[in-house]
C-alpha cells in the first residue's frame, strides 16, 4: 500500500461506496482490484486504501464539468 493521505476505508465502508456486497469487496482485494493491509493475524478486518476505490469507480463527472 502507498502512503495514504486519506484515513483507510474498512470492508464495509468500502462496500456501501462500491453499492456491492462485503463479499465482493474482499473478492476485489484477493483479486488486486483494491489496495488493502490485512489488520491482524486472525482478524478479518483490512484497511483499504480510499485511494484504491477512486480508482475503480473513476473520474467523478460533476468535478470534469468544473461544478
């Protein structure tokens, strides 16, 4: 993962930002798709990186228009 300068985003906040189900937000970062630290050894919780899911999503049409 890169330097973050955002705070780090946690499955379930990322699944609600994608509209997708934690599954497949977990499938995205086994996949690569997303840029995420696994926290812990035995804990299913990762901190993703926000920076990732802009990425995946795109440019944001309503900030190309200059609004």
């Amino acid at each position: 993962m890169t330097t973050l300068t955002r705070p780090p985003v946690s499955v379930s906040q990322a699944a609600e930002l994608l509209c997708v189900h934690r599954r497949t937000v977990l499938r995205m970062i086994n996949a690569g798709r997303l840029e995420a630290v696994k926290l812990g050894e035995n804990t299913a919780g990762w901190a993703i990186d926000p920076d990732s899911i802009d990425d995946l999503l795109g440019p944001d049409p309503e900030q190309e228009a200059g609004a």
